[in-house]
C-alpha cells in the first residue's frame, strides 16, 4: 500500500467483528515501531500483546469504553523513561511522550496496512493496567489499542481541518510564503 493512503485511510475504529486477526500480523505491526526516532539511542518503549479474553474484558472496564471487549487482542504500550532521565534530566520525559508518539504512529500506519483495525485508547486507570498486567512499577502505560477487523464502515466524512489554517511560513501567524529567488 502506498505511504499516502495508508495515512488517509487511518482512523480510529471502535467495532469489531468476531474475526480473529493473525497474530503474527500484529507482531510485525509492533516490530514496525522500533523503527522510529529515539532518544540517546534508547528505545523505551515495551508492548503487551493481550489475547485472553477475560483480561481484555477487564482492561475495558479500567478504560470505561466498552467496545475494546469485542476486539480479540489488545496490545498495551507502556514506557520506561529512567535511561532518558540519566541522560537528559527532567526534559526526557518530554523526548519519552515524542518517541512514544512517533513509534505509535508506525505501529498504526502498520496496523492499516495489513488490512487491520483499532483504536488509539488514552483514558484508562492506569493503576489497575498496571497490577493486571504485572506491568513494573516504574514504568507508565502509554496507550491502549484493541485490534481486530472492523465490523462496519464509517460514512466517510473529510472532517480533517484545512492546511492553511495549520500552515505558516517564517512566523507564527503568517500565511504567505514569499517568493524565493534563486541565486545563481
């Protein structure tokens, strides 16, 4: 699939059909995030595939979104930001949350790739991720994502906003490129 579309055709997906996805799909989606920009060469982040049933029915509830109960694995995103810390001090957590932000993007630009879905999950109790999942201490769960195959297509609304309103050139606020000269 071509780079382009697959970044139009990403979205979040929140129903599932009863399909079970191959799992080696989703291990080479993982594998697809160690291929992002890190920080002093440290890749932090750790994934955990989830396929039992009964804990995924449980990691719904700690995200309060029922629809994760219907996807047949969950990868779970979690961070360990002490060797950024080492060696950046208090700014790596900032490098932590943009290197997690940017293996996820792969991850999810991989997922639509092989054909699968899901659903970028932010709001969870974290505490509860982390005892059920024996997830240590120190480390913090980034983001949920239940895949599967989507059960019904959304009506396909362009509600992405403009380019020029996002868009400016040499300052804040300005919307015009002037015309370069070529010096030769």
């Amino acid at each position: 699939m071509e780079l382009d579309k697959t970044i139009k055709l990403r979205r979040s997906v929140r129903h599932f059909t009863s399909k079970t996805p191959d799992w080696r799909d989703i291990i080479e989606c993982i594998d697809s995030a160690r291929y992002a920009p890190t920080a002093g060469r440290n890749f932090i982040l750790k994934f955990i595939l989830i396929y039992d049933p009964e804990k995924i029915i449980k990691l719904s509830k700690y995200c309060q979104q029922d629809f994760i109960a219907e996807a047949q694995y969950v990868v779970v995103t979690c961070s360990d930001d002490s060797r950024i810390r080492n060696m950046f001090g208090d700014r790596g957590e900032e490098f932590v949350r943009q290197e997690a932000g940017a293996a996820i993007e792969n991850f999810l630009l991989k997922i639509v790739e092989k054909g699968l879905s899901t659903c970028w999950v932010g709001h969870f109790a974290e505490e509860e991720i982390k005892d059920l999942l024996k997830i240590p201490e120190k480390s913090r769960v980034e983001a949920l994502f239940p895949i599967g195959y989507e059960a019904k297509k959304p009506l396909l609304r362009n509600w992405r906003i403009e380019l020029d309103r996002i868009l400016f050139f040499n300052e804040y606020k300005n919307k015009k490129m002037r015309e370069i000269k070529k010096a030769y």
